[in-house]
C-alpha cells in the first residue's frame, strides 16, 4: 500500500476535523486507488464535520467495487444502524455500507446476511429515508430473493407516495435485470 494511501487512512480517525476532512479528500482523488480505505471511508461518511463528510461521500461512490474481504466490516457497519435512524449521519453509514455491498454483486458469502439487512430495510415503515435508500440498494443489485421482490411489490401498492414511486422504480429495475 502507497505511503499515502496508509497515512490518509490513518488521518481518517485523526481527532482533527481538517486532517481528516483533507485525507477523505485525498483519498476522493484516488478513486478506485483508494479501496483499501473502503471500510473506513464509510465511517467517515458519517463524520460530524460536514466537510469530512461530504469528500468521505465523495471517496465513497468514486471507489467502484470494495475488497470482497471487506465484507464481514461492511455487514458490521451496516448492523450497527437500525432500520429507524434519526440520525441523517447514521443514515449515510447505512446507505453507503448498503451501496458497497451491492457493488459486491449477487454472489458470494456476503449475500445471505445483506439479503437479511436489506428486508430489515424495507420491512421499515416508520423511516422512509432508509427505505428509500434501501430500494435504491435493492435496484442496483437486481435482488432476486423470493422475499425481497414481495417486499418491494407490497411497497410499491403502498399508500405512501414517495415509497411507492421508488418501489415501482426498484421493481422496474429488478424485471429489467430478470429478462438480462
């Protein structure tokens, strides 16, 4: 691992919101370069400091694909919010450990216990933003759990509008990856 790479991964956990606001920025730059700080960019997500935040943010969707070894922490990181988050930082670490883990793909030991955060999720109703952000997730799999596509299809016939329109957007999506 590049010297800067391990010293802007290092500077995440830094007790100075400008050290790590500018190590979250240089590991945006990297792009995929940056993988290995995967796990802890999506902690970083979640900063109280906006700036670090929002270029931990940037990192994060810039990365491609995570290190499936990085499985197991992403799962963890995931876990650790619940389906009711109050919290719109806590809401980031969830969406984004939910986006990696779907840029995994459909294989592989992290699917079982993804599928069973994902149904927490949707299965949610007092928190539409995770939700949202959940049959977001659901899409850009192309989940084909039997219980997932329920889960999707009772909230796209729900009676809330905005949880419907993403729902018939997540179903739209995942019978678009069917017929693939």
């Amino acid at each position: 691992m590049p010297a800067d790479l391990s010293t802007a991964i290092a500077d995440l956990s830094s007790p100075e919101p400008e050290r790590r606001a500018a190590a979250a920025l240089t590991l945006a730059e990297l792009g995929s370069g940056a993988r290995p700080a995967a796990v802890p960019l999506v902690r970083a997500a979640a900063d109280d400091d906006e700036s670090t935040a929002q270029a931990a943010t940037a990192a994060v969707d810039s990365l491609g694909p995570p290190d499936a070894a990085d499985a197991p922490a992403l799962l963890e990181l995931l876990a650790a919010v619940p389906p009711v988050e109050d919290n719109p930082s806590a809401r980031d670490q969830a969406f984004w450990a939910m986006t990696l883990l779907a840029r995994l793909g459909p294989h592989g030991p992290h699917v079982a216990p993804f599928t069973e955060e994902l149904l927490r999720r949707l299965e949610s109703p007092a928190d539409y933003e995770i939700q949202r952000r959940a049959l977001r997730v659901t899409a850009m799999l192309g989940a084909s759990d039997p219980r997932i596509v329920r889960a999707v299809e009772r909230l796209a016939s729900g009676d809330d509008p905005r949880i419907s329109a993403a729902a018939q957007r997540a179903r739209a999506s995942l019978q678009g990856g069917a017929g693939s």
